[in-house]
C-alpha cells in the first residue's frame, strides 16, 4: 500500500558532521510534510514543516528539501551535535484539511563524539 | 517541556481493570488525537476529535473509549485490555483541522507508557 518510508533504519554521524535523513513517499496527493525528532522516553518533537509547493525550508541547524519529482524528502542537520541523538520519522499529510499523519518508520541518528 | 501534558506518565493494569489517559493542552488547539507507539515502531493513528467532536476513529477496539469532555482535555477510557494493548500512548493536538492545513504541525506529549499483565 502507499506509505512513507526511509531508506536507512540507523545513521552514525561524527560530532560537527552534517547529517542527511532521507525519507521516500508514495502519495503524490501529499502536500503536507512534517519531521519529528523522538527521544528516548519522549514523544515526538516538530522540528520543520514544508509543503509541496515548496522545494526547500530552513529551520535553525536544520534544512528540508522536497523533490516531488522522485518522491524524496530529506532533513539536513547541520554541525550535528550529541543532543542530536534520536529517532527521525518523517510524517505526510495527505490533502488539505486532513487530520491524519501517516508516519515513515524512523531512522535513529547516533551521534560519535 | 511540552506544552501538551499527559498523566499517567506510567500505568501498570490487570486485563479485567479500568483506567484512563488524561491529555490536556492550553495552546487554543481544537483537534486533539489519540496515538498508539509500539517499541521501535512509528505511532500510529487511533483517534481524532475536533472541536471536541470525534470525527475519525481507526478502527480501534471498543475496549479503548475516548472522550473530549472540553476543548482543552482528552480522556482515553481502558477496560479489560489486552497483554498486546501494551505500548506508548500519545496524545497530540494541532490548531485547527478545517480548512487549510498549513503551518498546522501535530504537537505530541511525551505519552502513558503503559503496560498490561
């Protein structure tokens, strides 16, 4: 069925690398983009949002890039630091006015000091 | 600290025992949702309510019972769960759900880890 996913279950990123957390969507109806950041023992943290009319967002440290062409959206971390440390899922949203996230199945993000 | 606040942080019930999630947020949120999160997995949808109207329900078993008693309060009602009930409860609630979506995120607690024997 149509869902979103990641390419990478586990990612380890020396301390002061950028970080690149893919995630791969089959929806082309999706116009709503969200990446969260999970804690051990915590619920998701929003930490940027893009929709599909868009093919890039800035937050702080971190960039979303949207290709609606291949079905690709990515969060760059940038200068990664230990407290990057956490489980990414990429969520969509599919259609205006819809309440419901469909959620990618994460990737954990290790950071080496 | 999130501004959505979840109590019990943990729960340990018997499968013939009745108990509730409380979720309460003062963000002037009107759609509040109900997740359920496996270990290692990703949360999935349970629940929504929307100007604290239920306007989906995933199919979720009668033995889980939601309730919006007011615009900033979600209760989820549990009797005679099951061992695989077991798993991270998390509510979230979002600004609005008519309309159009932007800038419209889901803000999540940190969830009732709750456990079934």
């Amino acid at each position: 069925g149509e869902s979103v996913g990641l390419h990478l279950p586990t990612l380890s990123v020396q301390e002061g690398d950028n970080s690149i957390i893919n995630c791969a969507y089959s929806n082309s109806a999706s116009d709503y983009f969200i990446w969260y950041k999970q804690e051990s023992g915590k619920g998701p943290q929003f930490i940027i949002d893009i929709r599909s009319n868009m093919d890039k967002r800035q937050g702080q440290r971190v960039t979303v890039l949207l290709n609606k062409t291949v079905k690709h959206l990515s969060l760059q971390i940038a200068a990664t630091q230990p407290g990057d440390s956490a489980v990414y899922f990429c969520a969509e949203v599919r259609g205006a006015g819809s309440y419901q996230l469909t959620f990618g199945k994460g990737t954990k993000l290790s950071v080496i000091p | 600290d999130t501004e959505v606040t979840q109590t019990p942080k943990h729960l340990v019930m018997g499968m013939t025992n009745k108990k509730s999630l409380k979720c309460e947020q003062h963000m002037g949120h009107r759609a509040m949702y109900w997740y359920k999160q496996k270990a290692k997995k990703p949360p999935e949808l349970m629940f929504v309510y929307s100007y604290e109207k239920l306007s989906i329900n995933e199919s979720v078993p009668s033995r889980f019972s939601p309730e919006c008693p007011n615009s900033s309060l979600l209760n989820l009602h549990l009797h005679a769960l099951q061992p695989e009930d077991s798993a991270l409860y998390l509510c979230a609630s979002s600004q609005d759900g008519t309309g159009t979506i932007a800038d419209q995120p889901q803000h999540f607690g940190d969830g009732t880890r709750l456990s079934i024997l």
